[in-house]
C-alpha cells in the first residue's frame, strides 16, 4: 500500500503562482509511475501531468503545457507541481496519484488514465480568482 497526501492548495488570483506537493508513504518509492490529476464538479477526473521513475521523464496535458511543472524527490519520496500564469479554469481539486509499474522494464512510460492508477491522495482545493 503507498499512501498519498497532497498538500500546498488555495486561493489564488489569476497569473499567480502555487506549489503542490505529495507525500507518500508505505511501500517503496521505487519503480513507481507518478502523477496529477485534477476534477472539477459535473466532469471527469483529467490528467494534469504525468513523471516516470526513469530520468524524469515528464508528460503535460496540452491546458498545462508551459504553465505548470511536475518533478518528483525520490529520496524524500515527494511528488511536486508547480503552477504559474494560473487561469481561473485551473480551478479544480487536484489530486496526485501513484502506480507501480508492473510486467515491463521501460520505466520511462507515463500513463495518462485515472484506471492506470492504483493509489490516490485525498486531494487539494486550488482556486484562481479573475
């Protein structure tokens, strides 16, 4: 079991900054998939930005692309988002989200679907005023 808990969210004007994190804790921080997703009332839960466990390879949805950068503390077992230029469409509750790779040894890939994952935090409340 790995759990996950977000922290860093609030209320924000529109072209301000906020920094998201993800403590996990349990199993091994090794060999793992990471990511956030991030749901707004009446819609799906959507992929923000994905990081494989090997040579940080990162995945940005095309919404976030530019404006917001995921990065992962291995030896602090931490995921991170940092958000800039922020737009009140960014309003969501955002949640990072954890899988192990399993029967492969390519762990550059970065899954995109909320099936892929088997862990989730409890997630963060992020508001941007206009």
């Amino acid at each position: 079991q790995v759990q996950l808990v977000e922290s860093g969210g609030g209320l924000v004007q529109a072209g301000g900054s906020l920094r998201l994190s993800c403590a996990a804790s349990g199993r091994t921080f090794s060999r793992i998939a990471l990511a956030w997703f991030r749901q707004v009332p009446g819609k799906e839960r959507e992929f923000v930005a994905g990081i494989a466990w090997i040579r940080s390879v990162t995945y940005y949805a095309d919404s976030v692309k530019g404006r917001f950068t995921i990065s992962r503390d291995n030896a602090k077992n931490t995921l991170y988002l940092e958000m800039s230029t922020l737009k009140p469409e960014d309003t969501a509750v955002y949640y990072c989200a954890a899988t192990y790779y399993s029967g492969t040894y390519d762990y550059t890939t970065i899954y995109t679907t909320v099936r892929e994952y088997n862990y989730w935090g409890q997630g963060t409340q992020v508001t941007v005023s206009s």
